[in-house]
C-alpha cells in the first residue's frame, strides 16, 4: 500500500453557533434531572446519542411532566411556540444560534418598516420556520431565482436569508429581484463560517482524488457540501461516521479531502482521518506524512 | 425601388421629464424676456436651437445681469448650487426631471440613515454630479461591477441609481455586491421609461436589416440604444436630424427599425420616417404600407 496524502479542511467540524449549543447543554445536563431538547439539538445523530448517554434526549412532546429544562436547538423555533412555553411550569434555555437570532430580529424589522418580506431558504428547515414567525402574514418563502414570478408590482420588499444557505444563490436571487422592485433592503444573513466552509471545501475538491464529507444525513449544511463536491465532478462519499469508509474506496487514490458539516464533532472528523490513514497504509507505519492541516 | 417596411419604436423620443421640461421652457419664454437654461435644457442639440430662437439660451454664467429667469434643467443640479442661487436676483424654476428629484431625495435619505452611499452611474454626467450633492461626503460612484473591489469591510451600504442605467448593469452590481456586506438597501432609480425603451429596441432591432438611433451625440440614452443595437449585429446609425440619412444605407434594405432618446422631439422622428419613405420608394407613391406603429 503506499502513503496517502489526507488534506483536512480547516473549517469542518463545529460552528460557533452549534458549539455554544452543545456545551450549554452537556452544562445543562450536569447541573440535573428532567433536561429535554425540543427536537434534535442539532442535526447530527451521533452527537445526539451521546447526549442522550448524558440525560438530555429530544422531544417534541412538551405536555410530558418529566421535562423540568427544554433547551431550544440551534435552529431556533417560532416565535408563537416560544411564547407558549414561557407559560408552563418547566425552565426554557435558548441555545438558538446568536446568527439565527439576529436573522429573527431582522426579520421583525423589516416587517415592522413595512417591507413585503421574502426568506431565501427551504421552507422545510426549522430555521426558516422560525424566520417565518417573524417576518408578518404577508411574508413569503422562495428557495429559487426561478420563483421570483411570484413577486409581482411590489414596491418594497425585504429580504433576509437562511443561515446556511450558499452565496451564489443568494447573488442570483438579489439580482433578479432588484429589477422588479422600487426598494430593496436585504439582511445578507449568510453565516461567514457556512460561506467560508464552502469556499475552501471547493478549492480542496478540486486538488483531490476522493472527497469525504462527514456529517448527519438530515443535515443541510453537509450534504450542501457533498452537493458542491459531486459538482466538482470529484467521487464524493456523505458519510456519518468512519465505520461506513470501504476499503476498496481508497484503493488507488493518492490524495483525500475531508470535510464536515458544521454539526459534525471533532471526534467523528478524527476517527475518519485515522481509518483513511489506516487503510491508506501510512497509519502507524512510521513513516513521515502531511499534518492532515493546511 | 422596392417597398420599405418601417418599425418605429411606441417608446421613441420625449420621456415624462423632458416633455415636462421643455413644456416650462416654452411657457417661461412666452412670459417675458431675459429667460436662460442653466446649460442645455436637454441633451439635444435641435431643441435647443429652437428654445434659442423662442428666446431662451443656455448659460453657464450666472453672473450674467440679463438673468430675470433661470430654469434648472432635466438632469438637475447639486444642492450647493441650487442654494446660491436662492440668493440671486434672478428667479429660479426647476425643470430637474421628478424622477431625478426623487433619486436625490433617496440619496439623502440614505444618507441620513447611516448607509455608506454609492451612486451606480457615470460620474461626468451631470444627474450624477447632483445626486453626489445629496448623498454625503462619503458617497461613492461607481460604473460598473468591475469597481466592486473598492467596498470593502462596509456593513450598510444603500444604493440609488442614475435613473437612465440599463436595468441589466444594476442587477449584475447588486448581486456582486449583496455577498460583500451585512446590510444592503437598493433604490431602483432607473425609469421605467428608459427600460421600457431599451428593452422594446433591443427587440426591434432583431427583426430588422438596418437600425436608425436618433437623438443628440451628447445624449447618454440615445447612445446607449445606439451601443445596444450595435451588440444585436444590426447595421446601427447614430443621427440628429433626417438630413444625414444617405441613400446607399437604405440600398437593399427591406426592414428599417426607428428609435430615438428620451430628449429626442417627435417632429425629428417624423422628417426621419418621412426621408426613409421617400427614399425607400414609398413615401407618396400611393402603395399601401404599415403605419409605422406597431
């Protein structure tokens, strides 16, 4: 076997956003009993089962008696729910990304300036739910310049976009909608880090034989990153932990990119790094090889 | 000679602004003498050989005693300016064409609220010298999305438009420039009649053998529509007045397209269709033809 060249991408792994989530909660879970999160916390089942293992498991009942703290996931939920739980007897942390946060509020501004709000974004996705809340009746989702026929005589629309989306799309769609309306005023919401993720995923694809993306299946920002992969016409495997890595995937291949989602942890990220440097048959061979950083 | 077919654009010559302009101008001289235009009313030169004889000149020396009136014209003036006139002797009348006003009013407005403004638009050309004035001593002007690399590090950046821009140029700026900051808010100033005419002669111009663009050589829209055809591949003619018409361009040519600018009078429209119908060969020869409406 000869030496395989891995190179990692700084920016895989754990966002601000999700990390500030997680260590509230594991502090959560070690201060008592009767921790819930409302739905997964974030979009990564291994970092869930581990939480679980810790006493804070998801729910989506909130009538259950046993819940004494619900924290809040990342994504944010709307506001109408949030209300509601401010009436019940149980604690509530809000463990909402401080960007999605700040996407709400821009939301409510630009309703309350009397914009016609849009969301670039998936209207599946809870963040956008969330946003939706926010943004006044009249708000609507587009996840596509191809829907922008929807937007007709408007005078003054505002626009705030899902975190995680990518920055062409939001390029292409602003475009278009500044020739249909007389003002526009857009929250360019784009988390950086989800920006920068994508930027450098896509420099590293082009410089490799074989791409890994490592990260939850349900989650948007990884398998965005597996999408910009597969369209740098490099094989490309969305995985979620090392366990699902083939040898025969690494066979003849000189050169391995890896990169994760921003839910991803640190040591899932690790464990794949090792069974590629295992199976590429630099692992604990002696011999010298890359950092795994660039 | 063959029969000619001739397609006059609906949205040739005078625009909202400039009829509105030359409508004062002409009241203004009828009501008394030592009537003057703060430089060319408009941007054409056989309009303002005829306002001369009426009696009313262009002047660029407002020191001039013989100023009883001086009218503002169509592309407006910087606030400076307008403000020192407000102390003269002379009486002002403003003919700054209300669409410009209001892309003044917008640039102050952005101004007031913060925006780090940038003006899209040719800086020699005097709208955009007046939307300056309004827009703070920070204000920017731009031409084109090649410039973008001089906003940097902005978080809140508004944009007005010089209101005869191609719609095209505003959306290839604006969505470069939404990814580059946090905050963007966009005054679509172009007029809607600039569009309107751009668009309808870009359309004429594919279905036609040879293009007559007619307007002033110092008019930024006519040259414009004339750039436009250029790019269609069609035989384009930038004139003033029908009297440049040569007859070897209408040789062979079965479908002759007619736009003008929006400082462009219809009687120079009409002595241009009237000149191609006679040397087509059917100016007054009795054959049924197209109205040249279409």
């Amino acid at each position: 076997m000869s030496d395989i060249e891995i190179i990692k991408a700084k920016r895989a792994g754990f966002c601000f956003g999700v990390k500030r989530a997680v260590n509230i909660t594991f502090k959560a879970a070690k201060k008592g009993k009767g921790v819930f999160t409302l739905g997964p916390l974030i979009h990564n089942p291994q970092v869930i089962e581990k939480l679980c293992k810790e006493g804070v498991c998801p729910t989506e009942n909130t009538e259950d008696r046993n819940i004494q703290t619900l924290i809040i996931r990342t994504h944010g939920i709307p506001l109408e729910l949030y209300q509601t739980f401010l009436k019940k007897d149980f604690k509530v942390i809000d463990a909402t990304c401080p960007f999605v946060k700040k996407a709400q509020q821009y939301a409510k501004l630009l309703c309350d300036e009397g914009y016609q709000v849009i969301i670039l974004g998936d209207e599946k996705h809870p963040e956008v739910k969330s946003l939706m809340s926010y943004a006044g009746k009249d708000a609507i989702i587009l996840d596509s310049n191809q829907e922008l026929q929807k937007i007709k005589n408007k005078k003054r629309v505002g626009v705030v976009v899902q975190t995680t989306q990518p920055t062409n799309l939001l390029q292409e769609f602003i475009g278009k909608l500044v020739s249909r309306v007389s003002e526009l005023k857009v929250f360019n919401t784009i988390c950086n880090s989800t920006a920068l993720r994508l930027k450098e995923t896509k420099e590293i694809a082009r410089r490799v034989d074989l791409m890994i993306v490592a990260g939850g299946k349900n989650s948007a920002n990884t398998t965005q990153l597996a999408t910009l992969c597969n369209a740098s016409s490099v094989k490309t495997y969305h995985i979620e932990t090392s366990s699902e890595i083939k040898k025969e995937w690494i066979k003849d291949v000189a050169r391995v990119g890896i990169t994760a989602g921003a839910s991803t942890p640190e040591w899932i990220i690790s464990e794949i790094e090792s069974r590629i440097r295992d199976i590429g048959g630099n692992g604990d061979n002696g011999y010298p090889h890359e950092s795994g950083r660039n």
